[in-house]
C-alpha cells in the first residue's frame, strides 16, 4: 500500500532534513505532533531520508540512523515503508532481543561498527549506544542520528530498576520510567556531542523535554522567560482535530457524579447540558459504584447498551484500573457478571505485564496468558487478539495504556487516578478516526471533569515551559 503523506508530515521531513543539511551533525530538534496524527510514518521518512543524506564532500552525513521504539508495529512499518524506497538487504536491523551468544549491547557494537543505515533499538537497549562509543574509538568517530519515538512505552520493575542505576535516576521504584525520561536523562548526564543529533517526536513533551531539546523562539538570544524553548515543528491537538485527522476525546467524556445528576434530576438539577444528556445513560448509572462489581455492571450494561453495536458492531472498549490486582478482579467480575446474565455479546480480555499472586478474591498466581483470566487467547499476542472479533473489552493496568492503536476503540471507563501527561495519553488511545462517523465515550469513576481538562490544556494548542 501507498501512503501518501499529509501535509503536516510533508512539511516536518522536509524542514528536518533541510535544516540538518545546513547546520550538520550534533543538533537536537523536538517535533510536538499530536497522538493520532502519523508520528509513526514521519519517523519512518525521516529515517530513510537522513540515512540518505551526504555532506557538501560527499560522505554520508550519518553513518547510521538509531530509532528508539518499544513498539513492534512500528519495528514493522518502519522497515515496510523503508522497503519501498530501498530493496536491498541489511538496509534496516532491529536489536531487539538477545540471540544466541550476543547480548544487544554487542549486536548494537556490530551494526554500528558495519554502519547499518538504519538500527532499531528497544528503550532498554539504548543506553548501550553510550557504553558502544565509550568503549570502541572508531565508533566514536562516526556521525550519528538518534530518533526517539514517543515517551509511550515505560518500564517497570527490574527493568525499570536496571534503567534508573544506569540514569542514575532518584525516580521511586514503584513509579515507571519512560522513553521520554530515559532520552531526557541520557541526552543531560553527557556534554553536548556535535557528531549525535537528536529527534524528538512526542505529543506530549514535558518541561525536561523542551529544555533539552526545545529552541529558543528567537535563537539569536540565549533562552529566557521572554525567549522560552519551543518545539522545532508543531501538530497541535487542536489542529490535528479541525482538520479530522483525530477525535476530540473529551466530546463526551463524563464523569460518574455528571451521570448520576442526569439520571436523578430533580430540583435545580432538572436543566441538564443537552450533549451529555444524550448519551443514553440509563438505569445502570443509578446505581453507586461502591465496588468493582457494581462498577461492573455499569460498564457492562452500558456497553451493551450504547457501544457494542457501533462500527458495524466492532466497537470496543477499555477499562483503565489503577494496578495489576485490580485489572485481574476486574476480569474476574466481568466474567462472572457476563456468565450470571447469559450474555453472549461481552468478551473481555486483561492486559497486565508479570503475575499477579492470589488474595481473598484471585484464587491463584495468574499471568495474562492463564487459562483463568484469558482462556479464548491461545497463545496469540494481546493486541492482534483484541483487533479480531473474539474480543471486544480490554482491561488494562499500564499496559496497553499509552502507545496502544486500535481505531475501533470507542469507549473507555476510567476508575484510576489520571494526571498530566499519563491522562493525556490513556485517554488519547480514543482518538483514532475509523471511517466517516466513529463517536467516542468516556466514563469516569474516579477524577474531576476539571483536573482532566487542566491536563489536556497545555497540549492542546502549543507546550510551554513555564518559566526558563
């Protein structure tokens, strides 16, 4: 298939290689382009681009061009869309895993060392691009393009933990550790390097990010609280949605005391906004989410009600829980909620990385692959199985959160505590068009229609620093 580019990615691959041409090697540009709006392709054409970009001698400008991705999607679009302009081999090398006797620190050595045109690296694998110019001379010598895709994926646990030794971050080990915190980290605990240019593509860049990588709106002057850094090319959530390119999420978005208001009107209540008094909402919201299984029965009965039919009855749903534990007894209610009902239209699936132990409710240890909690799944990955018809509501707990796209997803019940960028990004996983008439609806049981709507603000339009 031919994908032609939209104007936006257009126009940042042209101004990224131009001004790459002219300032050389060893610069740093942040591209703040809306979740939604085709990051994955622009990567993919800047990619190809600057591997084919020579210097005023001749020489290549970089002897190799490093992309950083957790997402295998993108492992695949990207080595897609370069085989369209480049049919030989060896154009592309994923270090990904480790084979056989070599660890991916030493693959990475290799295929800088062959100057492989294009390598793609896990955020794990990244730090070793460092300890490969540290140790070898002759590598570092060379001329390098790193790209960074997103601050989507994070890390928990000990990977999270061997991330944060090699950082040197003080980030709790309880809390994640993301692509945009690792790159962020990277890029300040080393002295500028004018042979290492850095891409940035992100739809949420957070102050660190624009430090480091921003530019000064007027670059003659030293940044300043009138000359703040900004992003080098903007695709702003605001522009992305005017042009239909995306959804606006936050359309319908509801929260639960909103939707008890409407369901109950009486008094001063009885005026109600007429937008969301369309949603439908029906006996279920009378109910008070005191626990997981009447919150289930919310979602459940809701589902079926509005959502399930929609997209020709592929319509999907997520379920955002604040833990792991959670996401199991979420499954497990669901299931025998659906089974109490004899419904027959409801297929969840939970999503979670590692095991969970049992407790009072979760009879034994259990994974996403147990028989208990996925039993339709065989085998399958988690998000190819949930794109066919054998399930249509996911449960999540961080995993699939962020950097998860499925254009057939419609609504989303929230029941964990969502702020800032992480808030932005879950409820972005809606935004995806899927043909001419997708609608989307968000319930929340847990946050402030306000707090929501201060985190989308500063990514609306344009990201801020706010003050130098």
């Amino acid at each position: 298939t031919l994908i032609f580019p939209r104007y936006h990615q257009w126009e940042v691959v042209n101004r990224l290689i131009e001004t790459t041409r002219i300032e050389g090697p060893g610069k740093r540009y942040l591209i703040q382009h809306s979740a939604g709006s085709g990051k994955s392709n622009s990567i993919a054409w800047t990619a190809h681009q600057l591997a084919s970009l020579y210097d005023a001698e001749g020489q290549r400008l970089f002897n190799s061009v490093i992309v950083i991705t957790d997402r295998t999607v993108l492992d695949k679009q990207l080595q897609d869309t370069i085989y369209q302009f480049e049919h030989a081999q060896g154009v592309v090398k994923c270090i990904t895993r480790d084979i056989g006797n070599q660890s991916k620190s030493e693959q990475l050595a290799e295929a800088l060392a062959e100057q492989t045109r294009i390598i793609i690296v896990t955020i794990q694998t990244f730090p070793a691009l460092f300890d490969a110019l540290d140790k070898y001379p002759k590598l570092a010598s060379g001329r390098y393009a790193v790209i960074a895709d997103e601050a989507h994926s994070s890390q928990t646990g000990s990977s999270a933990s061997k991330l944060k030794q090699i950082l040197g971050s003080d980030t709790p080990d309880a809390e994640e550790i993301s692509a945009e915190e690792l790159l962020d980290a990277a890029v300040a605990a080393r002295a500028p390097n004018e042979r290492i240019s850095y891409y940035a593509f992100t739809a949420t860049p957070k102050p660190k990010t624009l430090e480091l990588f921003g530019r000064p709106a007027n670059p003659a002057l030293p940044p300043s609280t009138d000359n703040k850094p900004e992003a080098f090319h903007l695709y702003s959530m605001r522009q992305a949605i005017e042009e239909g390119f995306i959804l606006d999420v936050l359309q319908n978005y509801t929260t639960y005391s909103t939707a008890w208001k409407i369901a109950h009107p009486d008094g001063d209540d009885e005026e109600v906004d007429s937008k969301k008094a369309r949603m439908k909402l029906a006996r279920w919201v009378r109910l008070h989410p005191y626990n997981i299984s009447q919150k289930v029965e919310v979602i459940v009965e809701h589902f079926r009600a509005n959502i399930r039919h929609l997209l020709g009855g592929q319509a999907k749903a997520m379920v955002v829980t604040s833990s792991r534990q959670e996401a199991v007894r979420y499954q497990l209610a669901v299931q025998a909620y659906v089974k109490q009902m004899g419904y027959n239209d409801v297929h969840p699936l939970v999503a979670f990385s590692g095991s969970v132990l049992p407790d009072g409710v979760i009879p034994e240890e259990v994974t996403e692959s147990s028989s208990l909690l996925n039993p339709g799944l065989n085998g399958r990955d988690l998000a190819e199985a949930f794109d066919t018809q054998d399930f249509n509501v996911m449960i999540a707990a961080n995993k699939y959160q962020t950097g998860f796209d499925q254009p057939k997803l419609c609504a989303m019940y929230v029941d964990k505590k969502l702020q800032g960028v992480d808030c932005v990004q879950t409820l972005s996983r809606l935004n995806r068009t899927f043909g001419d008439s997708k609608p989307t609806f968000i319930l929340d049981f847990f946050n402030d229609a306000q707090d929501i709507l201060d985190a989308f603000l500063p990514y609306y339009t344009k990201a801020e620093l706010t003050d130098v």
